[in-house]
C-alpha cells in the first residue's frame, strides 16, 4: 500500500499559456483545473516574455494565440524552432480567433500540431491538450 500515493500522484505535464486575454487565460485555466494530467504552469501575455519564459524552463507544451497585446503567436513559434533553443520543441497549440487559412498555413509551416478557432473549437483545444498530456506521460513513464 505505500505505493499507491505515487500511483495517485500522477505528474502532469507542463503547459504555457501565451494569451493577452485576462478573460480566456482564466476560462483556460478553469478548463484545465480538473484536469488530473495537464495544468498551465506559465502565463505570457505578450510575445517577448513568452520567449523569455520558455528560454528559462522547459515547458511540454505551448498554447499560443496569434494576436498579442505585444508581437505575435508566431514570433514565439519561430524562437521555438531556432537551433539554439535551450530545451526539447514543446509540442505547439495555436488557439485564436484568427483562425485565417493564411495563419493556418504559416503555423503548421513552424511545426504546429493543432490549430483552433477559439470561438469554435475551445472544447476540442482542451480535449487535445489532455489527449497530449496522457500520450506524453504514458510515453515517458513519469
């Protein structure tokens, strides 16, 4: 029985928000409360302190909005994929309201996984992430 403690304590992995909305980081963050295998341990709400952040621990997974209150989605996508980027690339998750076919097309171009319309498709954001966190920790037997 002294196990079952470490059984009952499962890991989750670790999620970055990069969302200038107050509004949706907190509706994110109540989504993922629940949630026994993934929780956002990181919070940007523009492009140049999401790297900073990034730069500084690993995170496992990124959600990132297009439009920021400073930069964009994309220029922390872009740092993500540069050579001299200190950990593993994080698997990448654009949620946004500018779910333009261009946008889509230039973000799958830098490696994301999931692109979703926030309006549309807030559910399936979290169902993904949860899906992610589960193949990742199953994955790595953390």
């Amino acid at each position: 029985m002294q196990n079952m403690p470490d059984i009952m304590e499962r890991e989750r992995i670790h999620v970055m928000l990069v969302e200038d909305s107050a509004l949706i980081r907190e509706a994110l963050r109540e989504a993922l409360d629940g949630s026994s295998v993934a929780s956002f341990d990181g919070f940007a709400a523009g492009s140049a302190e999401a790297i900073a952040l990034l730069r500084s621990r690993r995170f496992d997974m990124v959600v990132v909005d297009i439009e920021l209150a400073h930069g964009t989605g994309f220029d922390v996508l872009q740092d993500i994929n540069k050579p001299d980027f200190p950990y593993p690339p994080p698997i990448t998750m654009v949620l946004t309201n500018h779910a333009y076919v261009i946008y889509r097309h230039r973000a799958q171009a830098l490696g994301v996984k999931y692109f979703f319309d926030k309006s549309m498709h807030f559910d399936e954001a979290i169902e993904a992430i949860e899906k992610e966190a589960n193949t990742l920790l199953d994955g790595n037997n953390r």
